[in-house]
C-alpha cells in the first residue's frame, strides 16, 4: 500500500512538488510510503526533485513518442502500471489535462475519486478530502473508505516544502507503448501563448467586461507592462473575442498564484474567482461598488476604470 503521485510532460510543471509535499505529509500522518510514477519526464531531472520531497520510490514510464501523449494514451498507460503496483491513494496536480485523465483513471482501477481537492487527512484509516464546489463558493469535505482513491489536488494554496531530510529513492524504468491507442478527440487548432506563462507570474493586471470594449484592453496591457507583471482577463471577454483562451484567468482558464493581482473591471464572480483567489494582494477597480470582486480584494477603487487606469499608468511610471 502507498500514496502514489502521477506525473506526465517533458519537465516537472509548476505544482507537481506541492503535490508531493501533501502525498509526503498525508503519508506520514497515514503510515504510507510515498511513490511517484512519472511519464515523459527523464531521471535526470526526477530525482532531485523526489530526494527532495522524501519520495521512497519513483518509476519512470518511456514512450517512444511522448509528445503525442493525449489523455486516452495517458489513461491507459497510467491505469496499466497502477493496476500491476495497487496503490491506496492516488494524486494528481490538477490541470487541465487531469480534469480529464482523473475520473477515466478511477474508473478503469475502480476506484472513487473527487477533484478540486485543497487538503488530505487520514481520520481513523479513512481518507477526509477537504474540496471547493460551486466554483469555489463553498467548501466540503469527503469521506472516502473506498479500497483505492484518485485526487485531484489544487496547489495554488499548497506550499512546495521539502522534507526535513532528504531520501534516496530507488528508481525503475518501464517501457510503455500505447501508440495503438486512438485519441478520441483531436486537437485541430489551440491558442498559443508565447513567453512566460500566466499562472507562473507574480503581477498580473486582468480585464474585464467593465472596459467597455476590446480597444480598452490595451490600458491593461500597457499597466502590465509598467508594473512589471502580464496581462490576462475574464471568461465573459473570451466569450465575446476580445482575447483567446490562453489568456483567461478562472475555473476553467488558468489558475494563477501571483503576489499581486489587479482586476480591472471584472465583477468577481466565483468562477473567475477560482482561478485568482490565492494571490497574495488582490486590487480591484469597478463602477459598481456592490461588485463581488470588493469582498475578495484588500484594496478598492470604485470608478471608471477608464479613468482610473491611466491615472495608475501614469503613478507607475512616476509622473
């Protein structure tokens, strides 16, 4: 029995070792080891990473093909190791990808699974799963006696913190072909996002419908730009054109961290909410001074954003 971590891409992405921080402390309090199965990721740059987090074992998964690695070839690779290894508890950083990997992969180890989860706690041998719903505006908590469990972890409030001493783990290396397996659906054309990405800053300025219009978009970016951070915005303003997907701040947009996070005419509804609620200062600018974005910021400003922004522009730049 273990607490089993997943992983898949070329490098180890932002959130993997807050997972297995929480799968280290849930395996402590629990009584189990902590195992991490990577695919597509090289040894070299695994165990580091896994001393670090006091992982007692990694196994490295080999595709002659990692790039084209879907979630239906992720699912069966993942569910023809963990069948073969049956562990107690497994975790997943909960990305867009694993939003679909996560149920596919309980159902085919039959196991329970939630997702949106925040916090593990092991109470009388059961797994406790504290999680969001309804887009962050309440939290629950899951009792899960099943044999086997899949999580869906949250990291954007976890803290990456490394054992107190780190381990030595053992390393295997397995050979996983899943080239016959046909994609379902294929990717004819995505939004790329050049440079940085956005759930990596520590400024972010986003807008909103409260701009007006597209053409106002530009008084975020150039706010950005003064402030040294990117520039993003809310579902409704994808929704209407005015910026691609790779850009959107929320729930089902990217989920983002930053030091700071001003909104700028975006009402603060749970949804966007979801994706920006674990920034260190939230600053938000709306006319409307019963927008839900003022319970969530620590400064307000309520005014036209048009009028306010180029006044902060202008501080910024120490004019």
């Amino acid at each position: 029995m273990s607490v089993v971590v997943c992983s898949w891409g070329s490098t180890v992405e932002r959130g993997v070792e807050e997972t297995l921080a929480a799968a280290r402390a849930y395996g402590a309090a629990a009584g189990l080891p902590v195992r991490w199965v990577v695919l597509g990721t090289g040894q070299a740059a695994v165990l580091p990473v896994a001393s670090r987090h006091g992982v007692a074992a990694v196994d490295v998964l080999s595709h002659p093909a990692p790039d084209s690695l879907g979630p239906d070839r992720l699912v069966e690779a993942l569910s023809r190791h963990l069948t073969r290894t049956q562990p107690t508890l497994v975790l997943v950083n909960q990305t867009a990808t694993a939003r679909l990997v996560a149920p596919r992969l309980a159902s085919r180890l039959g196991a329970a699974v939630v997702t949106n989860v925040f916090a593990l706690q092991p109470e009388a041998g059961v797994l406790h799963a504290s999680a969001t719903a309804y887009g962050g505006d309440v939290h629950v908590v899951y009792r899960m006696p099943s044999r086997i469990n899949v999580v869906s972890l949250v990291t954007t409030t976890l803290a990456a913190e490394p054992a107190g001493t780190p381990s030595q783990p053992a390393c295997a290396a397995f050979d996983v072909d899943v080239g016959t397996v046909e994609e379902r659906f294929t990717v004819t054309a995505a939004p790329q996002a050049e440079g940085p990405r956005l759930e990596d800053a520590e400024v972010i300025v986003a807008g909103g419908r409260g701009l007006g219009k597209a053409d106002n978009l530009s008084l975020v970016r150039e706010l950005a730009s003064v402030l040294g951070g990117m520039w993003g915005g809310s579902r409704p303003i994808v929704d209407d054109g005015w910026i691609d997907s790779s850009r959107q701040v929320g729930l089902t947009g990217k989920i983002t961290r930053p030091r700071l996070y001003v909104a700028v005419g975006i009402s603060g509804a749970s949804q966007h909410m979801a994706g920006c609620s674990a920034a260190r200062t939230i600053v938000a600018i709306n006319k409307d001074p019963d927008a839900a974005i003022f319970k969530y910021a620590r400064y307000g400003i309520v005014g036209d954003a048009l009028e306010v922004v180029p006044e902060l522009i202008k501080a910024a730049r120490g004019g």
